[in-house]
C-alpha cells in the first residue's frame, strides 16, 4: 500500500509501544486493526492492540438519545467522521452511566476512553471510571479506578487501573442534568486467575 511508504516512524502510541517503520518495507505490528483516515491533509494512525476486553464484552447505558447507542463505545471506530454513527449519548438526565460487562472476571491494567470530536466534547468532565463485580446502584458504586477531569475534542486518553479486578467496567458521570457521550472504549487487562 502506497499510503505506508510515506509513514516513517511513530511516536509512543498508548504511552508504551514504539514502532518503526522504513520508507519502503513495512514492519510486522501485532495488532488486530488500524484505521487510517486522513484529516486536515495530515495521515493519522490509529492502532487497537490485541487485549482489548471491551469488544467481547456486552454494553447498556442509562438512557439513549435518538441512535447513539451503548454499543457504539466497543465498535473500534472512533467517531472522527460521523459522531452519530459511531459514539454514544445518553439523555440529559441524573447520573447517567455507561456500563461494559466483561463476561468474567478481569485483572484490569489499562482503560483508553475516546471523547467525542465536537464542541460539546466537555461533557466527559468529571466522569469516573468505575470497575468491581457489583451491579448495585448501576455498577456506580464500585471501586473508582479515575475521574476523568478533561479529554480534548477528538483525544484518546489513558487511565490505569493497575490491576484492580472486575467483572464490570463503568463510565459514570454524577451529578444532575449530565450527558454521557464516548466515542470508544478500550478495556486492557487479563482473566483474574491467571
């Protein structure tokens, strides 16, 4: 593919892996999808490691505003094109959440939200990243792995959980008159019996 001839190198991509690339010959990457789309006449590369838990896994949310549904989060598009058919949004509600269950138990490393590319992106402030087994309260009561202060328009941002476990993974914004709206989710971890 000629698009790969004029990609030399990237920098850390998820604060962790580095991987070069020469003008002509293309490197072996261990990823199952990248999405290349450009922007602005720049090349921008997006890249899901293997391990991420959260497309396996099933989603629900508190409410749905018209077709932003749950799923969106775990469909590995990013939402940089078309936000209405690729992020999700609840209503204008009371403490609206977003909940990832990962079928099993997990020892939870790393989770990677995307916010949405528009100027209602300051939406996601305050949000916090929640993972445990209990369902009470929504899941919102679980163990708090981070609190998202902010995620530029369009960014990916990493959280670390550094191992904490659980069964579900939930985005939960409190507060009155809150919106909830991701444009992707990623969950990194591995079963908590190994």
């Amino acid at each position: 593919m000629k698009l790969w001839r004029h990609v030399v190198f990237f920098k850390t991509i998820f604060n962790r892996f580095h991987t070069i690339l020469s003008a002509w010959k293309i490197c072996y990457f261990s990823f199952m999808l990248v999405q290349i789309m450009r922007k602005h006449g720049s090349q921008k590369v997006f890249i899901n490691f293997p391990g991420n838990r959260a497309v396996e896994g099933a989603v629900t949310q508190s409410s749905t505003f018209a077709g932003w549904f749950a799923e969106k989060a775990t469909d590995s598009n990013r939402g940089f094109k078309q936000l209405n058919t690729a992020c999700t949004s609840t209503l204008n509600e009371s403490n609206p959440w977003w909940r990832l269950d990962l079928r099993d138990v997990y020892r939870v490393s790393e989770v990677v939200i995307t916010n949405r590319n528009d100027s209602y992106a300051g939406q996601i402030n305050g949000a916090e990243i929640r993972i445990g087994i209990s369902l009470e309260n929504n899941g919102s009561n679980n163990p708090i792995c981070a609190v998202i202060s902010t995620i530029p328009a369009g960014e990916s941002y990493n959280f670390s959980c550094n191992g904490m476990e659980g069964r579900y993974m939930i985005v939960h914004i409190p507060g009155d008159w809150e919106i909830l709206s991701l444009c992707e989710v990623e969950v990194y971890g591995y079963l908590a019996g190994n």
